[in-house]
C-alpha cells in the first residue's frame, strides 16, 4: 500500500486502485503498478533478461504461468458450459 490506494470494487474479486500523490517517486512507482499497459512492459522485460541472464529458472517461471493460464481457461471454460 505504500504506491497505490484503493479506489472502489472492480469485478468479482477484483479492486480499483490507483496512484498515491505524496512524493513523486512514490506516484511514478504507483502508475507503473496499476497501469495494465506499463505492467506488461515490465513483465516482458524481466522475462527477455531472464532468458538472458538465468534460462532455466526463466522457463520454469514460464512454464508455470503457461499452466496457470491453461487452468484459467478451463475453468472459464466450465463456468460457461454450466450456463
């Protein structure tokens, strides 16, 4: 909470936050972390020095968010088959 605050409820599960505006280190730090779009640019960047710097460690991350994925979409999957 030292970055973000929270704004109101999103979907189920989900919350809004948004930037805090004390310093403007703190504000920057918290706009990266909120914005879906900055965030994405991060992951890929740790992901592209990862395959760099530590390959086996990377892919194992890899291969774990792959299944996760894989386990999100069945579900959502299912959920809809119910409907």
């Amino acid at each position: 909470m030292p970055f973000t605050r929270y704004k109101e409820t999103g979907g189920p599960a989900e919350v809004e936050e948004e930037a805090r505006r004390g310093s403007q280190t703190r504000h920057a730090i918290g706009e990266l972390i909120t914005c879906p779009f900055c965030m994405d640019l991060w992951i890929a960047t740790g992901f592209t020095l990862g395959m760099i710097f530590a390959l086996r460690f990377t892919r194992l991350i890899a291969m774990t968010l792959s299944v996760l994925a894989g386990a999100d979409f069945l579900q959502l999957a299912y959920a809809r088959l119910q409907q």
